[in-house]
C-alpha cells in the first residue's frame, strides 16, 4: 500500500507507550558504557562533536551573528565561524554555548520523552542535523552529519516502536552523559598542549576569568543537567 505523506505525518505525531522501566534502565548503561569504554567513544564522540558545533551555531543565530560555516573533523574536533562583533555577550554565549549543549540537548530529549512522542523526537533530529548540513564546508564533516542522519532515520522508519522507543532512550541517555567526559579532556589538552583556540581560552579573553575558571564551569553546568536529567527520567 501506497504510503502518503498524511500517513507519514500522523505517524510522527501519535504518542508511543513508554518503554518498561529495565529497558530505560538498560539504555543508561549501554549509554554510560559507550561513553566509558574508548574503543566505542573514539567513533560515538562524533555524535557529541555534532551537537558541540551545532550549539555554537545556534546561538550564534540567536544573537544576531551570521553563520558561514561548520567543519568537523575526523579528530573529533570542530570549528564554527561566525560573522559579527567579535566581543560582547553574545560572542560570549556563542563561545561558551559548546560544551554544554550535548547535557543540555539530552535535558530537552527527555522532555519530549516524557510527552510519550518518541518518533517526533526522531524526526526532530532528523530536522536538525538536515539544517546543519547546510552549514557543513568539509567532507568528513558532510559524511558524519549524514552517517548520523542515516542512523536515526532507518531506526524511526523501518523499525517497530519497541526499538525505536529504546533507541531514543539510548540516544538521549547517551547525549546526557557524553557531555562530562568532553570537559575533562578539554582541560588535559589545555596542560598537555596549551592553545589560545580553545573554547574555555577564548572566553578567559572575552572576559578576563581564567580558563581553568571556565573549564570547571563547564563541568557544574553539565553535571547539574545530567543529575536534573537522571531525575526527571527514573523518578517519573
């Protein structure tokens, strides 16, 4: 049978039953595993690399500034470049908008969760990551975004609700908890190889506070949002 785009939308729109609690829990560790265990890091942290440039290309929407460009490299490391005034709070929230949005991007998944609306969850990222391929200037940066995409999408179309429930709660899991480990090297690069590029160095030059002030800033916010996360998921 024919399917339409009518078809395809309600679908998108219905509500699933939320998965059993040992299934919930199961992704947890699947998603804290992934982010411990470096030989599934090394290619996961793609995914939180992904969302890392994504945050600072979307504040830099937010406030004003011209997106130009988006790169991801096979490093893992990214660079988004922006056109605007190079100082003031809104190249501050850009700049410090990094590092937090792969917890803070976990935090609003549960929430959609939460509604029960797991295939608009799906979708919604599908969404995003076609929006940011517009913005990608590289090859490796073109074949991650749409690796991921290729991912997600064969989950929401061709699997049963059960695995698709499962692989949000995975996915979502997975984003919540990857945002610590990220901190954490960032400030054993900045002792290892110090570089007046990285994200924590950059806004002790925006606005006089120490890097290292930063970096831990950085680790409170996203161990406030994955404790906040890890509530608002097993307590409901």
């Amino acid at each position: 049978m024919e399917t339409t785009f009518g078809d395809v939308w309600q679908e998108v729109l219905t509500t699933q039953s939320e998965p059993e609690q040992w299934i919930i829990i199961g992704a947890a560790v699947l998603a804290l595993a992934a982010v411990l265990f470096n030989p599934v890091w090394r290619v996961a942290r793609n995914v939180v690399t992904i969302a890392h440039e994504g945050g600072h290309a979307l504040v830099a929407l937010l406030s004003g500034r011209q997106l130009t460009a988006i790169r991801l490299h096979s490093d893992t490391s990214g660079v988004t470049v922006s056109r605007g005034k190079p100082t003031g709070i809104g190249m501050i929230l850009t700049v410090f908008a990094g590092y937090v949005s792969s917890s803070v991007i976990g935090l609003l998944g549960i929430v959609v969760l939460m509604t029960d609306h797991i295939t608009a969850l799906l979708w919604l990222s599908l969404v995003v990551l076609a929006a940011m391929l517009l913005m990608i200037r590289n090859l490796y940066g073109v074949l991650s975004v749409v690796g991921t995409g290729a991912v997600v999408f064969g989950i929401s179309w061709f699997t049963p609700s059960e695995v698709q429930a499962a692989f949000a709660y995975l996915f979502i899991w997975f984003l919540l908890f990857a945002g610590v480990r990220p901190v954490f090297e960032l400030q054993g690069q900045r002792i290892r190889q110090p570089s007046p590029h990285s994200d924590a160095d950059q806004l002790a030059r925006l606005t006089g506070l120490p890097g290292t002030l930063w970096v831990v800033v950085f680790g409170l916010v996203n161990l406030a949002v994955t404790g906040l996360g890890v509530w608002m998921l097993l307590i409901d």
